[in-house]
C-alpha cells in the first residue's frame, strides 16, 4: 500500500547508547535509508567520514549552513551540527522511511519542521549506567563530563515531547522495540495513501 | 516501567479473516488477555464456548443487558452480542494488555467508551478475496450472503476512524504487524506511568 516516507529520529542524552541501537536497526532493517549529520567537531577515535558524520572543517559547515543546506543546525558543546536538508527531503519525497540520529536540541527543531514525525527517546537503564557511560568513553575530561551530566539530566525531562520511550537496558530488546515502532507507524491509518491504486476496489463500492 | 493496561480492539467487515489473526496473535503474545464477547446466536461448526464467544440463550443475554453487563452490545444479523464490562475494567486496573475483537459496529461504540485504546482494522488482500472468503464459510443462504457483502462495503468505509490498518495478506506478515503494534503502543510516551519508581531517579534530578 502506497504511502509518504517515514521520518524517524532516534533521540538522547549522550552517554545512552542510541548509536548502537542504530547500528543494530539498520543491520535489522536495511531498507530504512540513514541520513548522517554534517559535524565540524574532529572524529573521535573509531569514527568513520561518512559512516558516523559527514566531517568538515568550520569553514566548510558555515558556507553550507549560508548557503541554505541544513534543514535544522545547532551548536553543540562548541561544535557545529547540522542536518542536511536535500537528502531527507529527496528520500522522503521517493516514499522512503529516513532515520536520524539526533541530540534532543536538533530533534526539538525537526520536530516543528516535521510535525508528522515519530520521534523516539532513548533512556538509559539507570542513572548509573548513564554515568559510567558518559566517563568510559574517556575521551573527554573531567569539566566536559560534569557539563554532559549536567546537560543529560536536563535533556531527560524532555521525555515527554517524544513519541516513543526506549529503555536501552537489554540492546537486542530495545532494538526490537524500535522495530516494532518503525513497523506499527507504518500500518498508521494516517500515513496510509488511499489514492494507491490498492484502494480502487473500497472506493468503487 | 509501570503503565496502564492497553486496550487493542481487531475489528474488520466478516470475510477478512480476523479470528485466524487473533488466535496467531494470542499464540504468539500469551500475556494478552482475550476478553470474549457474548452472543445469542447458536455456535457455526467449529466454534467452541469459552474460545470463540461464551454463548447464551437470547432469554440470559436479555437478563445481562439489563444488569448493565455489558460495556457496549449490539443487534447483527438478528442476533445479540455483547462485551463483557467487568473483565475488561478489572483487567486493565491490573495492567494487563486486554485483546478484543469485534465488528466494526460494537468497535464504534467501544472507541467512545475508551478513546484511548488501540483500534486495529483488518483488510482483505482485494474483493475477490472478501468475496470468497464469505462464500466459503458455506454457512450463509445466499440471502445472508448478499447481505453481509453489502454490509463489508459499507464498513470498509469506516477504516478511517482506526489507529492502524493491517491488510491480510499473508497471514505471518499480518501477525508481526500486529504484534508489532502492541509492542510499539507499550514504548508511547503517552501510556507511560511517570509515577513509576524507575522515573525517580530522573525527577529527582
């Protein structure tokens, strides 16, 4: 049955885990086409130019930013994020279903541009686990922790503007809970085109 | 993390085969608790009290109506069915997930009483298949058959007013979409019980 792409975007507090639940949904469900951020903040150790981000250097983000290609952008801890506009909106316009992966800031923005979006929220396990998480990636140092944590527990009150809660404790269940969404919002009798030649045979009734 | 009951009403025009559905579904999600409804009408071969209805004579139906039994109750064909009021309400105050399938006539009447539960509806793959599906049960004079074919065209038209539509086309596929509309309707923010003491970490931030 013919309908409008879906427009997911998977959302939480650094330290929850939501990169790897992607990573698992795309392995799961490969037809949903990912749509990366522009970033001008350097890789971080393990991370991959068009795999993670699309990386560029400041300059590069402002040209593009001026020249109209982000559909939302946000300063993030001093670096630059932004959204491509072209791509989501070309894959969404082909009846694809695009997922993104984006802090709560940049998801606030998509959610007034894309009304009709399923917004999912990622949470940690508990409290605890949100800390060791945010301190074992051990990449930043102790005044960039506390400034995570700190934005993390803002950044949960926010809940309730998403759609969908996820608890990341066990990842195969979570994923499977993501699944389950992208599949559900998929038979939404909102979603469904009822020009699709599918539909003839009710309306000649 | 704690949340209400879920209430997930499967209706459908009679022909779509949406009792094969539910039995698969309940198979495959046994923490469903499958209210039956109560009807006047003699059982068709195959049906079995306490699986498919609990049936009474129209005398005891009658008796029920008037106790108040009943959440919604409806005239089809000529005979009384009725769902269960008590069951439902105790069951959902115990959080349990609460399956119900109706016709779309007694799935009207339900969506006003509880405008918070989950409103499925079933398609045939096309007429034909409708069609055929009614002619095949074998248990209708073509009188009643007519009928009920003018009857599906009808109710088709209702599809609009559910939550989902999921087309029985293949009945695997059929059952995981199901499926996957329950799970998913778990993970919405809206169904969350915030009071939960999994959230109290997060509040008490």
């Amino acid at each position: 049955m013919g309908r409008r792409g879906l427009l997911i975007v998977i959302s939480a507090p650094s330290g929850t885990g939501k990169g790897v639940l992607r990573r698992h949904l795309l392995r799961e469900m490969p037809e949903l086409r990912f749509c990366l951020s522009v970033t001008s903040r350097p890789p971080r150790p393990g991370e991959v130019e068009g795999v993670d981000y699309y990386f560029v250097s400041p300059e590069e983000f402002q040209r593009r930013l001026e020249a109209g290609a982000f559909v939302e952008w946000a300063e993030v801890y001093g670096n630059l994020y932004g959204t491509p506009a072209l791509e989501i909106k070309e894959a969404l316009e082909r009846g694809e279903d695009v997922l993104l992966e984006k802090d709560v800031q940049g998801a606030r923005t998509l959610r007034e541009k894309f009304p009709d979006g399923v917004f999912i929220f990622i949470l940690p396990p508990d409290r605890q686990a949100l800390e060791e998480r945010l301190r074992g990636r051990g990449t930043e140092d102790q005044e960039n922790l506390e400034r995570r944590l700190a934005t993390a527990w803002e950044e949960l009150a926010q809940l309730k503007n998403y759609d969908y809660v996820v608890v990341n404790d066990r990842v195969e269940e979570a994923v499977a809970q993501l699944r389950a969404i992208v599949t559900a919002e998929r038979c939404r009798t909102s979603r469904i085109d009822f020009s699709h030649p599918y539909f003839q045979w009710i309306r000649r009734i």
